[in-house]
C-alpha cells in the first residue's frame, strides 16, 4: 500500500511514484532509471510529437495532476516513455525532464471540464 505522495522503491531497481490526477489512485513506475510507465497520467502525442494530458478524461482531478507533475518535474529521470495510450518514446533524460517541466506548467493552465472521449487527439 502506498501511502502519500513520496516515492516509494518496491522492489530493486524499480520506484512506485503516487501521481494522483488521472484517478486518484494513479501511479508511475520508474524501472533502472530508464524506463517510465506512466499509465494513463500522461503520454507521448502523435498530434503535439510532446508529452501530454488528457484533461477530457481527467476522472479525478486536472489540479492534482497538476500538482502531480509539479512535485515530480524536478526528479523526474528517464529515457523511454510507456504509457497506457500513444505512442512509447525514447529520448535522452535531459530532454524528457524538460518536456515533464513545461507539462507541468501547460497542466497548472488548465481547468476542469466535463469527461468528453469525443475530445482525445492521440
């Protein structure tokens, strides 16, 4: 059971980061500082070639997803992007952790709407 918003190693190698937003209860998974699984938090966008949210199917909380990638865009490290939905993507850590960054600030932008799965661009 994860408690909190602090990472948590589950296992070696492999760190449970609590990332409420898309659901309360979402998490990422960072395996050998080199591969993150970001489940439906965020993902790799065909339309934008960036990372990106979902805020038309945000269920829980755009504040709290927000506020997720706000405490996690200075720890951040990866190289290889796994969501739930688009497109996995390689790029060198510094990269990723920049594009986390300016996520983090186009997230804080953005206010609640309805759930609307007409909305997706992948």
């Amino acid at each position: 059971m994860l408690r909190g918003t602090g990472p948590a190693e589950i296992a070696e190698g492999v760190v449970a980061l609590p990332f409420p937003g898309h659901t309360r209860g979402s998490v990422l998974y960072l395996a050998d500082e080199r591969y993150c699984f970001s489940g439906d938090s965020f993902y790799w966008s065909r339309t934008t070639a960036d990372i990106e949210v979902v805020e038309s199917i945000t269920w829980y909380s755009v504040h709290e997803l927000a506020a997720s990638l706000t405490r996690a865009a200075g720890r951040l490290r990866f190289e290889w992007l796994l969501p739930g939905h688009g497109d996995r993507r390689r790029l060198s850590p510094d990269d990723m952790a920049a594009r986390i960054r300016r996520l983090a600030a186009r997230t804080r932008a953005l206010r609640p709407r309805p759930v609307d799965f007409t909305a997706v661009r992948w």
